[in-house]
C-alpha cells in the first residue's frame, strides 16, 4: 500500500513478476497482511547525495509557511514528512509497525506490543510539542482522504 502524503491510499494487489518502485523517503508505504504465502523483495539504494543531514532534520527555517497549502506541498516532496507522519497518522502508523514485526515466525507478544506502543506515543508527544497546530491541520486534512484506491491489472 502506497499512501501519498495526505492524499489517498493506493492498494497494489501482489502478482507475480511486478515491481513497485518509489521514493521510500518520500511515500509512506507498507505491506499489508496476507492470507496466502508470498515473497518478498526489498532493495534500498542509497547514493552519496540521498537524504542528507540537512534533508531529514526540521528547523524552524523549514517552518516558514505562509498557509497549510504550502505546508502540505513542502511535506508532500520531502524526506522530512517522515518526522511528522508519526503524528499525522498516529493510529495507522503503529498498526503498521504491531502488523509487520514478526519474531521467529511468531507475533510479538502484548509486552512487546506495548514496549512499542509506548515508545511510538512518546515520540508522538515530542512532535506535538513543537508543531501542534500544523499536525491538528494535517490530521483533519489526513481524514477527509480515508477511502483506499485500489490498482489492478
């Protein structure tokens, strides 16, 4: 599942020899459960000049928007909407993150769970501090954008 930076969900069906590439820095992502046996690939290619110091760490100097527009289209095209996206899509986020960590074959078990849980909410806090406003934007943007399109062939 591919989901544009407030924008709606796009659910790719799994077929045999199809590849999805995209901007892992700048798409959320993830792979939804399956109820069928699958295989994955997953390849990172990093260069020299890919998300350096200053592409992944917000200033107050990248806070300088005149409206939410201009905030949404500066997030939209930059690695740094991954600092926010915690808080955007606070309960999407961390079903993801319960859905996909699987320990030798198993799920983890509720103190795990919870282990993640509380470390994702404190880093939602540490986001709320400083952009409150902006995230409260985002999230109602985020809701009027629920329903998934799905892509098949």
């Amino acid at each position: 599942m591919l989901w544009p930076f407030l924008n709606d969900q796009i659910i790719i069906p799994p077929l045999h020899r199809r590849a999805i590439l995209f901007y892992s820095d700048r798409m959320l992502h993830r792979v939804l459960p399956s109820n069928k046996r699958r295989v994955c690939f997953t390849m990172w290619m990093n260069g020299t000049n890919v998300n350096a110091k200053d592409d992944v760490t917000l200033s107050k100097d990248d806070l300088q928007f005149t409206s939410y527009d201009q905030a949404q289209r500066f997030f939209a095209l930059s690695p740094l909407q991954r600092i926010i996206s915690r808080a955007v899509y606070r309960e999407e986020y961390i079903e993801s993150l319960l859905q996909c960590i699987v320990v030798c074959g198993s799920e983890i078990d509720d103190e795990q769970k919870n282990k993640l849980r509380s470390q994702h909410e404190a880093s939602i806090v540490s986001i709320l501090t400083k952009l409150k406003p902006l995230i409260e934007e985002f999230r109602r943007r985020s809701k009027h954008s629920k329903h998934g399109i799905t892509i098949s062939y």
